[in-house]
C-alpha cells in the first residue's frame, strides 16, 4: 500500500487542521516545494475549509514535526506539535499538563491514501473520524528583510589568490606575528551547535541546563549570540555551524539524538532556520565569517534519499542567498571520508555538490557562494576536491606533532588540481597554547588558518560543543586560545 506514503509524503512542516462533526471530504496534500502564498492567506484558506464544516463542535490545529510512517497495518504515523490537554503517544507534555507539546498520533486513510479519521494516543485506540484539511507551510519567524526586499548587509566574504578578503580587504591588514604572515588568513572556532535542538524524546534530557532541569534552543542560541562579540574583540573571524550540527558528546559512535535542521525529505525546519539567522546576522554586524556545514556523518542517514540529500543542500544554498547573506562559505558536509551514508557524501562524489553549489548560487552581480568539504583528522584532500573547491578544509583531529600540522598544508599544495587558494583548519582539538610548537603556531607558520575544537563535557561549563554548550570565555582553555588569537593579530 504506496498510495498513503505517496500522499503524505510532502506534508512535513505543514500546517494541518481538523473539526469535529463536520460532513465535508478532505483536501488534497499539497505538493512539495516551497509556496509563493503569503502566509496569511494560506491561513486564510484553512479557516475557510474549516467554516464550511457543518455542525462543527470545535476545530483543532496543528503542525506536522515529523516525516509520516506508513504503519505493518495501513495507517499513518505521524508526529505533530499542537496544543491540547489530551496527550497523545510519546508526548513530551508530563501527565496532566496542557499547552504545546509535540507527541504522535495516527491516521486510517482510504485506498488513495485520504485522512478519514484520527487516533490520539495509540495505534488501537478509538478511530475519531475527522474531515482533516493540510495547508502550506506557514512563516513562524520574522524575517529580518522587509516583505519583498533584502536587507542591506555590511560584511562581504571573497578570496584573493590564497587569501581571505573581507568588503574587499585582506583580514588583518598588513598583520605580521613572530615574522609570519597573518594577513589573509581566516582564525576560527569549531561552534557547530549553535543552533542545536535534539527531537528525540529518549535522549533530549541529556542536554537540560543544570539551574533549570530542562534543555533549551532558544536559550542555547541566545547565549551563543551574547558571546560572539567577546570572540570577535579577541580577533577571531570565523566559526563553523553546521546544519545538523556535530556529535554532543565530543565524539560518538552511535547517535541515537535527531539534531537536524533538514527533514527526512530535504526540506529546512524553520524552527532551526530562525536560529541560525539570528546568528547570522549577529555575524554580519560584527564582521565575521560563518562555515555553514550543511551535512554531519551523525545525521546524514536521516535523509532518505539521495534526491532528499540534494533537495537539502538546494534549499539551503537558496536560503543563505535569500536572506542575502554575504558572508557565509559553505562546508558541504563535516568529514566527507567518515561514515557518511549516501554516496554523493562520500569522497568519491562529494565535489559533484561543490560544483552544485558554485552553479546555483551564482547572483547578477557576478559573485556566488565560496564552497568547499572537509576531510577526518589527518587527511590530506583528494584531487576530485582540490579541483572543485574554492578553499581546502582539513582537520587537526588525531595529530598530536605540530610538525604533522605543516607537513599536511604542504602535501595539500601538491595534490593535482592546486592553484593559489586558502588552506583552513576548521576543526583541531590539539592544545598546548602556552608552547612554542603547537599545532596553531603549526598551521600558521606555513599560512594556512587554523580552528579550535574544544568539545566539553555537557556541563555548561568546559567547551564549545556538548550541551549544554557556555558559549563565553570562561575557562583556562578557551582563555589561552583566545588570548593567543589576540597576540596573533593584534589589538
């Protein structure tokens, strides 16, 4: 039986509604891609479905927060957040408690697939036969650009032959440290989980604050945003985020967590998008870069398919470009060559979306989006990439000997393909900032950028990346990356 998970396939993220008592049949689905309705009329056309129920009792509404699950007996599983005092299956509303949760509930469908009726709380439970309307996506954040214009942006991201430019000017201007060039170069910190939320209610509570027992997002991102101006004052430039972050805890085999800003079927998850703009536009402010990473080997395999993988990159390419955004490089995706499910992740074919993004995001002006992949902890690009990509990204993950550090900048300047181009470090969880040699001084030295990667220990205290995440400069070791950041380049 197809024809259900055929129907239902495009309604993740939408809006859907039902009445009691109603005598009227069920709308069609909608089909997927975004809409150009303004989402004031697609409520518009909702309340009106529901105004020509008959002898209406009352009307619920809701959102679909999960990708429909065709059931061994023919129904619909489906995950939705509403508000009700009726708690449905795996609600995340305690026992007796009313308001906005999110829980799943299941759907009988005709041969064609049809909502004819609901059950609340289980797959056995009392059939509530309910005429069902599902609408398009409606706008739950503000956007910061007026309806029908972009907003104006102060910080523009290019490169210059092996340099990072930022509005047309090399960073850190004429900036020379211990005789080493650090003009053009692009100093960053590995904060992925800027925009971290976990949706799998059997692990969210790992993540819950200490003072108040709960996990958090908009906190999480509020307080990420509230830092940013520290690390910018301390010289750094740069940070990493990803679109379905990394591994909350440092480093991780399994994942059982859903941490992911894209669905199943490739669409983005406005919840996590409004996030990501608030820093975003933090960044465009203070004169900073995002690495926007789009996909984590921990998540990948949440995407169904292929055609999914490149709706997602498609969508976010389309967004960054939207909301006008000019100082975001994309990372296709964290760690090409680690465990990635779908191929076109993989280092064999991964340029193919670095290509993908070059075409899409090219704008009249000229300019696109700079794009690139990472590879794990000590590997060098491959050619397929070097030839692709704007910049090359490595990662410092496993190599404790500097002088690894600076032999890798080197063979990546030999691999085939190579022309003038930025070498980044965007992830190094390699210290020793009070030595000499470390792998910082390392990467420099031979004019690559380099980022720091301090996992933590979920204890809103150590790092940058196990929530709850302190996203302040609070501890000896973030003390002595920054103060080495600010001796690099300067007041």
């Amino acid at each position: 039986m197809r024809a259900p998970i055929r129907r239902w396939g495009g309604v993740y993220g939408l809006l859907l509604a039902w009445c009691l008592g109603a005598l009227v049949s069920a709308s069609e689905p909608p089909g997927d891609g975004p809409s150009a309705e303004p989402a004031a009329a697609v409520v518009d056309e909702i309340h009106r479905i529901l105004a020509n129920c008959r002898q209406t009792v009352y009307r619920h509404e809701t959102r679909v927060d999960g990708v429909p699950e065709l059931t061994p007996d023919g129904q619909v599983r489906l995950a939705i957040v509403d508000s009700t005092g009726g708690p449905h299956a795996d609600d995340t509303r305690k026992p007796g408690q009313s308001g906005v949760g999110r829980g799943h509930v299941w759907f009988a469908v005709d041969a064609q697939g049809r909502p004819i009726g609901y059950r609340s709380n289980s797959a056995t439970g009392k059939l509530l036969e309910r005429p069902t309307a599902i609408g398009r996506p409606v706008a739950f954040q503000k956007s910061s650009a007026k309806a029908g214009t972009k907003p104006q942006r102060k910080t523009a991201v290019s490169i210059r032959g092996d340099a990072f430019l930022l509005n047309g000017r090399p960073t850190y201007e004429g900036r020379v440290w211990n005789g080493k060039r650090i003009e053009g170069l692009l100093l960053n910190a590995r904060l992925v989980q800027g925009i971290f939320d976990d949706l799998n209610p059997q692990t969210r509570s790992r993540w819950a604050y200490p003072d108040t027992g709960q996990w958090d997002p908009q906190r999480n991102t509020r307080e990420f945003v509230e830092a940013m101006p520290q690390w910018r004052a301390h010289g750094l430039l740069a940070f990493t985020i990803n679109l379905q972050g990394g591994s909350p805890q440092g480093y991780s085999q399994k994942q059982p967590w859903h941490n992911s800003a894209i669905t199943a079927e490739g669409a983005l998850r406005p919840e996590y998008m409004a996030r990501l703009e608030k820093i975003l536009d933090r960044a465009d402010e203070l004169g900073m870069v995002a690495i926007l990473g789009v996909f984590y080997f921990g998540q990948d395999e949440r995407l169904r398919d292929e055609a999914a993988v490149v709706r997602a990159l498609d969508a976010a390419v389309d967004w960054v470009l939207q909301h006008g955004y000019r100082n975001v490089l994309i990372e296709v995706n964290n760690e090409c060559n680690v465990r990635y499910d779908h191929a076109i992740l993989q280092p064999d074919r991964v340029h193919e979306l670095i290509e993908r993004v070059k075409r899409r995001s090219a704008r009249p002006d000229g300019t696109r989006l700079l794009a690139s992949t990472s590879y794990g902890g000590g590997t060098v690009p491959k050619e397929n990439v070097v030839r692709a990509a704007d910049f090359l990204l490595m990662h410092g993950n496993g190599v404790s000997r500097p002088e690894r550090i600076a032999e890798m900048v080197r063979q990546a300047r030999q691999v085939p393909g190579y022309r003038p181009m930025p070498i980044l470090f965007n992830e190094d969880d390699h210290f020793d900032f009070d030595k000499s040699k470390n792998n910082f001084t390392a990467a420099v030295g031979e004019y690559a950028s380099w980022g720091y990667f301090d996992p933590g220990e979920s204890n809103y205290r150590d790092g940058y990346q196990c929530p709850p995440v302190r996203w302040d400069i609070n501890t000896p070791r973030k003390q002595a990356f920054f103060k080495l950041v600010r001796q690099m380049t300067g007041p």
